[in-house]
C-alpha cells in the first residue's frame, strides 16, 4: 500500500486455472527472484474467487491473505462494475442482469413462444417510448443496438438487461435521475456502469441542435401526459375489441389462415400498440420518484408518500377480493351450499355446476370467472391455464373467505381512503403555512401521482386480458396443427417461436417435415434449463451464458434453535405502513392459498395480480422482491395491509407457521416465536 514495492502480477485462465501471464515482485529496483505464492496457492485463490464471484452474483475485488497455519482468508470483497482495462478489446465487458419486476409478469422458466413475442415486444415498448417523447431518430438509431437487448434469457427465465437499459436512458435528458427512477419502478438494487465508449445526454451539452431538441422532449412529453387518461382509454378500447373477436368459443372451427392473422394481430398490438399503455407506466414511474422527491425532509417523508397513495379510487385488482367476499356471503347464508363447500374442492365444483339448488350462485360464480378469470398467478405466461380454464384455485379461495367473520373488504378500503383524504388535508394545510407555492406543488405532484397508479393498474388488466387471448389463439392453433399431423399435442405450438408457427401454418417454412423432432428437442433442452436455478442479479461478460448448474443457493441456509426471548429481525423497504403480529403464511404461489388461514401475514418471494384475490384474507405482506409500485405493494395500500418489500430469501428464513411482528412503519419483519407445531427452529 505504500508503494514501496511493485507486486506480484497474475493473470490465471478461467477454464483450466492455468497462469498466463506472470510478473515478480520488484522492490527497491530490485525484481525478486523468487515467487510470493506457490502453484497450489494460485489454484486455491482461484477457486475461492469463482466461488465468492458466483455467491455475490458477479465479479468482485477481493481482498485476501494466507495465515501462518496457511489457511485462505477473504478480507473484503467488492464488485467490479466492468471487467478489464481500458482498451482491452480482448476482454468483453460486464452486462449487468436482473429479473427484478419482469419476474413478477414471468415468473416461471418461458417457452419459445412467449419469448420470440416479449423480446420484440419489449424492444418496441422503448423505442415507441422514445418516439412519443420527442427523441431525435438520429438518438433513436445511436440507441437501437442496446434496445435489440433489452431482455434476453438465463435458465429459460427473462431477465432485463439493465447495461442496456440504463445505457438506453443515460441518452434521454435527465438520464441519471431517469435509471435511478427506473430502478425504484421495478425494485432493482443496482445501476449499470456505463459502457466503455457509451454516448449519454450530458456527453454532447451545448449545441443548437441539442437545445432544439429538449425543447421539443420538453413539449412532446407534456402533450403526451395531458390527455393520458383518454390514451389509456384508448388502449382499453383496442384490448377489448380484440378480446371480443377472440373469445375461445369464437376460436371453435376458426379456419388455420384465420388464427395465424389473430396470432399477428396480438403481436401487432404487443409491438406496434401499446404507446399508449407504456405511457402510464411511464407516468406511474416519473411521477412516484418527483412526488418522493418533493416529500423528503416533509415529517416522515420515507413513509408519507405511502400513506398519500392508499386505497386510491379505481384501482381494478381491489375489485376482485370484493367479489369473492360477496360470493362467500351467499356461502354462509346457504346452508345446504355451505355443506357443499365443506367438502373438497372438485367435489364442491361439481355441486355447484350440475346441483340444481345452486343454479343461481352458479351463475354469480360464472359471471365473476367471465370477468376474471383471466386474472391469476403467471398470467403472462401462455403456458399456464386461467381461472376459467382451472376454477379450482377460486373454490379454494372461497371457502377461505367463507370462513371469516369481522368487517368486510369494502369497509377496510373505505377506512384507508377516509385515513388517505385525512393525511393529505393535514399535510396541504402544514405546507401552505411555509409555501402555498410548494404546497400546490405537491397537491399538483400528488393528484399525477395517484391518477397514474390507477391508470397503470387499468391498462395491466387489459394486458393480462390480450396475453389471455393469445394463450387461447394459440391452442386453437396447436388443435389444428394435431388435426393436420404436424403436433403431438396442442400444446406443441409453445415450443415454437412466432415466426416459426406462422411460417409453418402458411407454408412457408423451411423445414417442415421435422418439426416434431425439433419439438421434442426443445422440450428435452427446456427441461434441462427449468432445473437451473439463476441468481436473481449477476454480472456476466457479454456474449456469456451462465454455467447449466448455475443456482441462487449453492447451500441451504443452516437452521438455528430458537429460544425464547431471541428474535430475528429483517430489513426490507416499507411499501405501507401499521404494524401487525401474526402467524406467517410461506407460499410460493398462490396455488397454495388452501395452506392460507384468515389474518396470517402472507411470506412470498413476489405476487402478481393473481394474488390480489387473497389480500381480503391476509392481515399483512412480505416480499422478496418488488418495488414501491409493484403490484404487492399497490393492493397492500388499497386494503391497508402492513407491507415490506424486499427483503432478500426471506422465504426461506421464515417458517411456515412462525408468528412474525411486520413494521410496515421501519420497513422490517421479526420471528418472535417459532410455528406452534413444530415447535422447532427457523431458517436464518
């Protein structure tokens, strides 16, 4: 450290851990002749650095030393943002990946379908960001390499490449402050470098042509946002009527030319469409970091502007738990239909659809799976069934809710919007005193703010709505294809991409004759990468792919003897405040919501709309992952839920049954005693 002496340089390949190159010590002008550390010393440090690279998720400087009893120590270690030097075009750099928030829309391993269709889809939703807000297409063709790369996948499952998009904003005004919103908007921890040779907005100042150009960002993007409302209808508008024309039982007997022009027609919406939808989410995530901004150092800005966004008006997945509750309250008032739903849940589905006294809850039953079951956990997926396909999960749901008593879901949103409307007159009333100009500020930041929420939260529906759709024009497809010889099964028709499946169904493919080998190799390879269990952030040289036995765990976590009086506390970020002590609920997803019992705080690694059916259940929210405005985090807020986010393996050190203490307020959940029936240790 002093300089005092030249060090030992190694450089040892990856592969083999052979040295390439090498250089001795030279201390006082003198180069030692002897090496500081031995061939088995250079394979060990090696080793441990791979491991300790591969434990943090990407490559790290490492701090080390070998003791008297020559024993490997890592002192300190932190991560290297881009591997290499300056120059080196021999060493690719580092893409940083993240499956933060597109984990929460894909949250299982991907088919080649969903894949060819999201990575177009996403590559538009940018580009068609950039269009709508004012971006020069000479700016627009600087950025279209890192837009091509947007996503890309690791185990068969879609993760973001932030390189890509953070080098993407970084050439927009207010670049920096714009990734730093983004990363809040989808619940990232990090920030990419910037890539060697990358231009970015405030590389190129001054200029006429740069001044003309943020004015008219300037004028296109207040265009843009003064009429977001009539632009989200009209995204509605164009889902609905594809949603109409594409019903399943329109799909019946649709000859094959037919289905492939459905088929396009999604795509087109997906990428040539759905401006309008990117713009709320746009709004929802610039208008949350200014409204935070605005709030900090106003009391307790961290939690207020939680506080100001709870049960806001119109948010369509608060409807869903409402209904349910309706449903479970002719449950309860039916004696003979509460003894059906006493029994298993494919025996009381069978009651209620062929028992002639149910004839009437049956209807109410299929008007709420009409309007959604399109709704449910992976619903993005293609590959999963919907409520309606599969009402199961919705049996199970009810029976839950039939079980409760206390006050319904409608009255627990009405006391929040009551506590909301209360807290923003007593802030607005405090910040005139001061400012009546700051004050309209945030009154003005604050309305944006909750307009854009539920606008997001609207369009997210019609999404889901559109990708249901697909999955059944894909099917239809696949039926078709079994009819014709081409498939096995209808379900075939995942394993293929977009352009494959309309190349075959119109005879332009040029490989026709083998499709069902290339099917079965796929899926023997998908099976192969589902096993994969990838980091949920890393760091990979470009061009790289993580190794077949990649995990996020190399080892489980080692369990430890609770005693009373001890406790484990976790940090998170608070999403919405209150405290609750209550026994915790560990799912996975909500397929398991029979395991859920009524006032249990729901664990999970993250939700997805399919979940907020189980919030009229649950008296609080822990998530791995997620940020302020993912969809966990808004419906904790509509039902007033105590909710920290963010809080890494959490589900894995919190037992299913352990009674927890969630702080909603500091953002932390407490084991404060072990679960009731195995009276054993948690995992920490």
């Amino acid at each position: 450290m002093s300089g005092r002496v030249d060090p030992e340089r190694l450089i040892v390949a990856r592969g083999d851990l052979a040295v390439r190159k090498a250089t001795l010590p030279v201390h006082d002008n003198r180069r030692d002749t002897a090496e500081l550390c031995t061939a088995s010393d250079v394979v060990r440090l090696a080793r441990m650095a791979i491991r300790v690279e591969r434990e943090l998720g990407g490559p790290q400087d490492i701090e080390w030393t070998i003791d008297e009893q020559d024993e490997l120590w890592i002192l300190q270690t932190r991560p290297i943002t881009r591997s290499g030097r300056d120059g080196d075009a021999s060493v690719s750099p580092s893409v940083l990946w993240s499956n933060a928030n597109v984990n929460e829309n894909f949250p299982r391993p991907v088919s080649p379908l969903l894949y060819s269709i999201a990575s177009a889809g996403y590559y538009h939703y940018f580009r068609n960001l950039g269009l709508a807000f004012g971006i020069s297409r000479r700016r627009l063709r600087a950025m279209d390499p890192a837009l091509a790369g947007i996503i890309g996948v690791h185990g068969a499952r879609i993760f973001y490449n932030l390189t890509n998009i953070h080098a993407v904003l970084r050439m927009a005004p207010f670049g920096g402050q714009l990734a730093a919103a983004f990363n809040r908007f989808v619940g990232a921890d990090r920030v990419a470098a910037q890539p060697p040779g990358a231009a970015s907005w405030d590389s190129r100042r001054g200029g006429i042509r740069q001044a003309a150009e943020s004015i008219r960002i300037a004028a296109q993007t207040t265009w843009q946002f003064l009429f977001l409302r009539r632009r989200v209808e009209l995204f509605e508008e164009t889902a609905d009527r594809f949603a109409s024309s594409t019903r399943p039982e329109c799909l019946e007997g649709r000859p094959l030319a037919a289905l492939v022009l459905d088929l396009s027609e999604f795509v087109d919406i997906r990428c040539n469409r759905w401006k309008n939808a990117s713009l709320a989410d746009a709004a929802s995530m610039v208008c949350y970091a200014l409204l935070q901004r605005a709030l900090t150092g106003i009391e307790d800005g961290s939690a207020l502007h939680n506080q100001l966004l709870r049960a806001l008006p119109g948010v369509p997945s608060a409807v869903p738990p409402l209904r349910l509750w309706a449903l479970s309250r002719a449950i309860r008032s039916d004696e003979a239909l509460g003894q059906a739903f006493a029994r298993d849940a494919t025996d009381a589905l069978h009651a209620i659809r062929h028992d002639e006294r149910f004839t009437g809850f049956c209807r109410s039953f299929d008007r709420f799976l009409d309007d959604w079951g399109f709704r449910s956990s992976a619903e993005l997926m293609l590959t999963e069934p919907g409520l309606r396909e599969d009402p199961l999960p919705v049996i199970e749901l009810l029976k839950s809710y039939a079980a409760m008593d206390g006050e319904p879901p409608s009255d627990a949103i009405a006391r929040q919007a009551k506590e909301r409307i209360a807290t923003t007159s007593r802030l607005l009333r405090k910040l005139a005193r001061r400012s009546p100009l700051n004050a309209a500020l945030v009154w003005l930041l604050l309305r944006s703010t909750q307009r854009a929420v539920v606008y997001r939260e609207r369009v997210r529906l019609k999404q889901a709505l559109l990708y249901n759709r697909c999955r059944a024009i894909a099917l239809a497809l696949g039926k078709e294809l079994v009819r014709r010889s081409v498939f096995a099964e209808p379900d075939d028709v995942f394993m293929l991409t977009f352009q494959e499946i309309t190349d075959l169904a119109s005879g332009r493919s040029m490989f026709p004759y083998h499709v069902a080998d290339l099917i079965a190799l796929r899926r023997r390879e998908h099976q192969e990468l589902q096993a994969m269990d990838p980091r949920e952030t890393f760091y990979l040289r470009e061009g790289f792919y993580l190794p077949p036995d990649s995990t996020a765990h190399a080892a489980p976590s080692p369990g430890i003897e609770f005693t009373p009086g001890a406790e484990a506390a976790f940090s998170g970020t608070s999403a919405c405040g209150g405290i609750v002590t209550a026994r915790a609920a560990v799912l996975t997803d909500v397929g398991e919501a029979n395991r859920l019992q009524r006032g249990q705080v729901l664990v999970t690694r993250q939700t997805d709309p399919g979940w907020a059916a189980v919030f009229g259940v649950i008296s609080g929210l822990v998530i791995e992952r997620g940020g302020m405005l993912s969809h966990g985090a808004i419906i904790a807020r509509e039902f007033g839920l105590p909710c920290v986010v963010g809080i890494r393996d959490v589900t894995r050190r919190i037992a299913h049954g352990a009674l927890v203490t969630v702080d909603g307020d500091r953002g932390t959940c407490t084991i404060v005693a072990p679960p009731e029936a195995e009276g054993a240790g948690f995992r920490a």
